[in-house]
C-alpha cells in the first residue's frame, strides 16, 4: 500500500453523545471515497469500525474503531496538499460506559468531528468530548446527523451549540430540504449547492443556490466572512472596502481560523442516505489540520516527567512512535495501534521500548481498514498504523530509535465507578480466569482487576454495570471463561474496646455503629440492593453508596458491632489462589 506524507494525512478523532452516528457516518464515508464496496450499516451489523461480536451484538461501539479514507484535496487548496491526502477515522465510542476508551485514543487524533444528532442538539457528551478536546488542544468541528429524521432541526440544533460552545460555533453549510426531503447542502463559503441523491453513491451534483434559498444563504455567507475576517486588520479593510472577501482569500482564510480554534464549524449529513458526505470529505481534506501543525512534547522521563523534549511530526527527526490503543485479539494475540510522532517508520525496523528498556521488532507494520489489515512498507511522520506480535510493548508506551529516547504521556483516565466482585462457575473457568483476564485487561483501560486483602475476594473495576458485562461476555466468547458477578463484600472489623457484658449486648444494637446493614448469616453476602438499608447519617458518612468502589482504605476503616455468627466465611476454594 502506498505511503502518505505527513502534510497529506489527516487524523480524524470522531466523537459525540452515544448513538449521534459516528460509526455511519464512517461507514458512509468509506463507501462514498470508494474504499469499500459495499455499504456498511449498523442496523446490519455491516459496518468497517464496530466489527467486534459484542458490538455487532449489541449495535454500538465499545472500543476504538480504525479506517481511513483517500480523498482529493481541492486542487492548489490551502492545506498545500496536490495529491490526495489520507484520512484516517479513529472511530470512538459515544456512551458514557465506554467513554474511557474513546477518550484514550482521542489523544491519537490531530482535530475532532463532534457528531450531534440534529434532532435533540447538544448533549451531556457532547459537552465532556469538547473538554477532552480542549485537554488535548485539538481543532474541532460539529457534524449534524440525523438530518433525515422528522423533528431535525438545523436553526435548533445551531441554536442549541452556540448556547452551550459559544458564538464562534458557525455553520460552513445550510441544508437544502428538511427532515425526509432533506437533500443536500449549501456551501457557505463557495456560495455553490450540492444536490445528493438519497441512497447513492455519496457524489453530489454541484449546483447554482436556488432561488428560494439565494437571501438566506447569502445573508450566512456575509455573516461568515464578517467572523471569519474579525481579528484579521488587513482582511477587516479589505471587507469593508469591497463589501466581500473574495473566495481565494476566504478559503485559506477559513481554514487558519479552523486550525487556531478561533472558529468551531458546523456541517451536516444524513449518513444512513449518504447526503453530504463527499461535502464533508472534502471539508476534512482541505480544512482540517496535517499532524505537523498540532504541536507535541515528549519528556525525559516516563509519566509526563523530567525535562521537555521538543520533536515534531517530521521525516527528518529521529524515529519515535506512541502505542495508544492494544487489542487482544484470541488468534493473533496482541495487536497495537500506534502513531509514528517523530521520523519515518520502515518495515522490518528493531526498535527501543524505552519504558520497557526492551528491543521491539516493527515486521509487517499495517494499515487499518476496520477488521482489515494491509501491509505497507513505511509510515511517515503523523501516520497511524498497526503492528501484531510486539513482546511486551502496550497502550501508552513509547517506542523509538535506541539512541534518541523520548516519552510521550498516556491519556489521563477517570477511575472505574463500579466494582464486582467475581467467582468463576467451574474448576475449569477457575484456571483459566487469571490469563484470560489479562487479556482483556491489556486492551481495556477502564478496567481494574484485583484482590480485596481483607475479603479475599477478586474484584473487577469499571466503569457501569454494562462495561462489566461485556467484560464477561468476552471472557466467555473468546475465552470460553463463564462467571459469576456479585456485589463485593464489605470488610468488617470489629473492635474490642473492653470487657464484654452480656446484659448490654440489646443496647449495643442500636447503637450508632450498627448503622450499616449486616451480611446474610445464610450466604455471606450482603443483601441485595432493594432489600439494603443504610442511614441517612451512615451513607453520608461513607461518601458513596455501596455498590460503587471506595478506596479500600475507607472501606477498611469501616469499624462495626455485629454478632460474630454474622461474620461472612470466606469462600474455601478460589480465592485463596494467585490471580
Ligand atoms: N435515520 C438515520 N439514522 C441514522 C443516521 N446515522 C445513524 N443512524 C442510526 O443511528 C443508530 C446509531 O448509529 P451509530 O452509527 O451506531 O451511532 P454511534 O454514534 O456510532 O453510536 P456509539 O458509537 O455506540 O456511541 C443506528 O441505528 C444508525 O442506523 C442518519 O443519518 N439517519
Ligand atoms: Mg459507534
């Protein structure tokens, strides 16, 4: 497969609000640049980037989806690039359960598509993906989806983003048709409409506005130009000079102000009937940043530590790459994303694990179409690729040239906010559990896996009840692992503060320290949720309700009164076991 320069790739993070449409919208793209054949959808579990069983089972994404897409630059445009450049889709989840993972690989990504869905308009998400941006400093533009579906709105949904992001959220487009009519869009900055046809090929035919729309549009046109130009003296002149910016100044014009976050656009699609995405293709090609204009620092020292190390997304610089996402796949192992950062990446390279102090060797680098993989000889500076069978090398490491170590710093990510704990079904599961748990463990960083030392239970941390169980179902799938999720125990102590006496054991019980409900004598295990009763003073004296995970040492300082024959057993067997 063919190499691209760094000023010809473009890394596109999509995110948005849980079902907006990413994983169609990517789909759709695909199909309409012609790097697939046939037409993913969803709904049919056909897509390039929710390829995984439980994803297709369950019809959204879990984990990191890859693809990329050639398409044109508008000839001589403003990016500098003649050829056609390649854009590579990091395709992320959107439902707050997985949205660890989508902010773990956001940080690959060199500018954002933020999906909302044009019917409801900014969401929760859509809120906590713009932070992720501006935590990792990426230009970022909205797409409206949906845009086929009864009740969309473009005039609501802008209406809704400039009150949540603010006034320079600015629509580069204005949809021709609305709901089931809606059939293309018009370009805002070349003043020109492109008509689709619903369910085609995704290849507009490009038109004079028609008439109806000519007020309206041009009356958006100007107000772009007057935003684009503000802060620009010498394009403010030549505005009020001549009324206008002409094209070929408005063009560059507008993608700086992408690039400087000083302009949030906004376009629009319907991806399940391909309206506007070769628009949109066009837009990514031409406005969106190359890698070498996102500026990057790597340390000295592992963890964001030590001296800065300046390097850039340059051919010339010594070779440094950074694994952002690990997939554990049953039949091929290990499988690392990664982005080259600094130099060209060749086939066949022995590399530096430099967090490992451990030689890696680069044999079949790949490109990423979904599920497919193809072999390419070199990436460049800002590309991203794939590579199977690395030793030891996963998510968040740096690997590089021997004599220029470097260290890039992984995703910051929340802590996991739900915890079971777990008890394999058979002997056999029993065995197998500790291998195939780390498996899992190294392609999901919203997981936690560990050993209450008090309860000597194994608990599995993540981050809702759903993530856990697509855990579970993995381990099953993939592993033929079977277990059993329970609440975790809490560890209770108990306190000796004096003599005993027998008479005084009624009024203990109502004292303030039996606040907490106790275990069942029968199973051990505390009650279930319904049937739990916690005081008010109690709960708010813990800080969390008790089904969520606390620090084990506040769940250790726990000091309580309860009749001994209360007390849990450990059970005998599993627990006593090494993961
Ligand atoms: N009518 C219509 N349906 C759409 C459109 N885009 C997506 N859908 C449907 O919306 C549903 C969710 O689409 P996805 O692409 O999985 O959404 P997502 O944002 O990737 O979801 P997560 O990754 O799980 O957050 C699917 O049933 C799609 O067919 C659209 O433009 N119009
Ligand atoms: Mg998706």
């Amino acid at each position: 497969m063919k190499s691209y320069l760094t000023r010809d790739i473009r890394n596109v993070g999509i995110v948005g609000h849980g079902g907006t449409g990413k994983t169609q919208l990517v789909s759709s793209l695909l199909f309409t640049a012609g790097m697939t054949t046939r037409w993913g959808k969803v709904a049919e579990g056909s897509t390039s980037t929710d390829w995984d069983e439980e994803e297709i089972a369950r019809k959204i994404s879990i984990q990191t989806g890859l693809a990329h897409a050639e398409w044109p630059a508008t000839p001589a445009s403003p990016s500098g690039s003649s050829d056609k450049v390649k854009i590579n889709f990091i395709d992320l989840p959107g439902y707050s359960t997985f949205i660890t993972e989508a902010k773990a690989s956001l940080i690959a990504a060199d500018a954002a598509l933020i999906t909302v869905d044009a019917h409801v308009g900014s969401q929760v998400t859509t809120e906590k993906v713009w932070d992720y941006c501006t935590e990792y400093d990426i230009p970022r533009a909205f797409v409206l989806t949906w845009m086929d579906r009864e009740l969309s709105s473009f005039e609501r949904s802008m209406e809704s983003l400039q009150e949540v992001f603010g006034r320079n959220v600015v629509s580069l487009q204005m949809p021709i048709g609305s709901e089931k009519g809606f059939r293309g869009v018009i370009d805002l900055v070349a003043m020109k409409a492109h008509i689709y046809k619903p369910d085609g090929d995704g290849k507009p035919s490009i038109e004079e506005i028609p008439a109806a729309l000519a007020d309206e549009a041009k009356e958006a046109h100007e107000k772009l130009v007057e935003m684009i130009a503000e802060g620009d003296d010498e394009m403010m002149e030549e505005f009020f000079r001549e009324g206008t910016i002409p094209i070929h100044d408005l063009i560059p014009a507008v993608r700086k102000a992408i690039v400087a976050e000083k302009i949030f656009p906004v376009l629009m699609t319907s991806a399940l009937h391909n309206i506007g995405t070769a628009s949109l293709l066009t837009f990514l090609a031409d406005a969106f940043p190359h890698p070498d204009e996102h500026a990057q620092v790597g340390f000295k020292e592992p963890g964001g530590k030590g001296d800065r190390v300046e390097r850039k997304y340059d051919d010339s610089q010594p070779l440094s790459l950074f694994v952002f996402k690990t997939l554990s796949d049953p039949f091929t192992g290990r499988i690392n994303y990664f982005k080259v950062k600094s130099g060209v990446l060749k086939n066949d390279a022995t590399l530096t694990n430099y967090n490992r102090n451990l030689p890696e060797r680069f044999q079949h680098i790949q490109a990423v179409q979904g599920k497919q993989f193809t072999e390419v000889g070199e990436l460049h500076a800002g590309d991203i690729g794939a590579i199977a069978k690395l030793k030891e090398t996963t998510t968040g490491e740096t690997v590089g040239d021997k004599a220029s170590p470097i260290y890039y710093s992984p995703a910051q990510l929340p802590e996991p906010s739900i915890t079971f704990a777990i008890e394999p079904k058979t002997r056999a599961d029993e065995d197998k559990i500790g291998v195939s748990i780390h498996k899992i463990l190294e392609e999901d960083p919203a997981l936690r896996f560990s050993r209450d030392p008090q309860t000597k239970e194994f608990l599995l941390a993540g981050s809702g009840q759903q993530h856990i169980e697509v855990v579970v179902a993995k381990l099953h799938k993939r592993y033929h692992v079977d277990l059993t999720l329970k609440p975790p125990k809490v560890a209770y102590r108990e306190t000796i503060r004096g003599k005993a006496d027998p008479s005084s054991a009624a009024r203990a019980s109502s004292s303030s320290t039996m606040s907490l409900a106790a275990p069942s004598p029968r199973t051990g295990f505390l009650p279930s949720k319904k049937e739990f009763v916690m005081r008010p003073r109690a709960a708010s004296s813990l800080g969390f309700p008790w089904w969520t995970s606390a620090p084990s040492s506040t769940t250790a300082s726990i000091t309580m009164s309860i009749p001994r024959t209360w007390l849990s057993k450990s059970p005998a067997r599993w627990p006593s076991r090494k993961p």
